[in-house]
C-alpha cells in the first residue's frame, strides 16, 4: 500500500509529475521524428525554469534530512550531477535526449517510490514544515512557443 505522502513534500512530488510529463514530451518528439534541436530548445527551457531550481531545493533542503553520506542521498546526488551534464551538453542532441528522457524518468521514480518515503519516515514535523517557508507550490506554466509534441 503506498505511503501517503506528506503535505510538505507534495508539491515536489507535483513538480515530478512534471518532469514525468518532459520525459513523455521527449519521447513523443522523438517518435514524430521532431528535429532534435527543437526538443533540445524545450529542454534547456525546462532545465532553467524548473529542473534546476527543483534540483536546488532537494540537495539544499530535503536530501541534508537524510545525512549526505547516506546511500540513497549519495545515489540521488549522482543522479543530479549525471542529468546537469546531459542538460548542459551542447553537443549529441539525439543522444542526450534519449538519455535525459530515460534517466530522468528512472531518478523521479526512484525518488518518488523510495527516498522520499525514506525521508518521509525520518523527518521530524519541524523539519518538514520548514520546507514551506523555502518551496512555495505554485502552478506549473508550460512553454507553447514550440509544442512539438501535439
């Protein structure tokens, strides 16, 4: 039966559903054979807008909760560095699409299903309240300039 997830850390795990919904966009665009530098266009938006920032607030705030030298912190922080390459990348587009589409979607179910429930049992009350004050939830605004996807 799957954990309830915390109010404190729902709207992080709104936040993947939206990454979610990147992977989907990539794969899509990949299938309907949409120039690469077109996906890519959409990524880097991504990654700026949203990724990066939601990166930011899980190292800084929600992974210290566990220790950083625990496992699944450790395996969460390698993932992040992993994606910031391929995100960053100016070179292999198709490659680094594919990739992004697969790892990304692989790092948000592993957060998801496990180090977020891992975290949610270890936190005190205080410290997932805390988190209100340095993440506010607000609505997900998609870029249309180019939605290659529909």
């Amino acid at each position: 039966m799957p954990l309830k997830r915390n109010e404190f850390l729902k709207s992080l795990s709104r936040e993947h559903h939206h990454g979610l919904l990147l992977c989907w966009k990539i794969r899509t665009g990949l299938k309907k054979n949409i120039q690469p530098e077109r996906i890519k266009g959409y990524t880097d938006w991504f990654w700026e807008t949203h990724l990066k920032p939601h990166f930011e607030i899980e190292e800084k705030y929600i992974f210290p909760i566990l220790d950083n030298e625990n496992a699944l912190i450790l395996k969460a922080l390698a993932e992040h560095r992993r994606l910031n390459r391929l995100f960053e990348s100016t070179t292999e587009h198709l490659k680094n699409l594919s990739l992004i589409e697969e790892e990304l979607e692989s790092h948000i179910r592993f957060e998801e299903r496990i180090l977020f429930n891992e975290i949610q049992n270890i936190a005190t009350t205080e410290q997932l309240q805390r988190l209100k004050q340095y993440h506010s939830d607000v609505p997900f605004v998609d870029d249309l300039t180019d939605p290659f996807w529909e």
